[in-house]
C-alpha cells in the first residue's frame, strides 16, 4: 500500500535552510542566519508546530525562563519564531 503524502510527513524535521525571498531575481535573505536551527513536527492527527531560532544566541544569567536581564530577554526572542 502506498503511503499519502500526509503519512509520510508525520514526524520530526530538522531545519536545513531558512531563507526569505520577494523573487527569484532579488538576493536572499536569512532573518536567523545562515546557519538557523530549526525543527517541524507534523502529528496524525493533521497538527504541526515549527520552531526556529538563530545559532549562537547567548545563555541567560540563571538557567532559568525569567533568568535574563532585560536585554537578553529582547535578545533571544528576536532570534526565535514559532508557529503552530
């Protein structure tokens, strides 16, 4: 039996590039870098969440969710994009 398209989505990707582009005659841009990390999980029950974010951005202060100051919280949330 032959799977679906659907079938063989479900899973865990791994980002390979993030690239953004008006036209095929415009140059590339890369918002996170051109080595962004990034991961899309497709379930079977017809869910996805992606996740991405820019390589190298700094620990907080304390290795907790509130443990940053000011501006490493602004830091690392205009280097990260999720959607579900």
């Amino acid at each position: 039996m032959t799977k679906s398209l659907r079938d063989k989505l479900v899973g865990a990707w791994e980002l390979v590039s993030y690239v953004e582009r008006d036209s095929p005659d415009r140059p590339a841009r890369y918002p996170h870098g051109e080595d962004a990390q990034g991961l899309i999980m497709y379930t079977p029950d017809g869910f996805m969440s992606a996740q991405i974010q820019s390589s190298g951005r700094l620990n907080y202060d304390r290795p907790v969710a509130g443990g940053g100051t000011t501006e490493q919280a602004a830091a690392a949330a205009g280097g990260y994009l999720a959607y579900s």
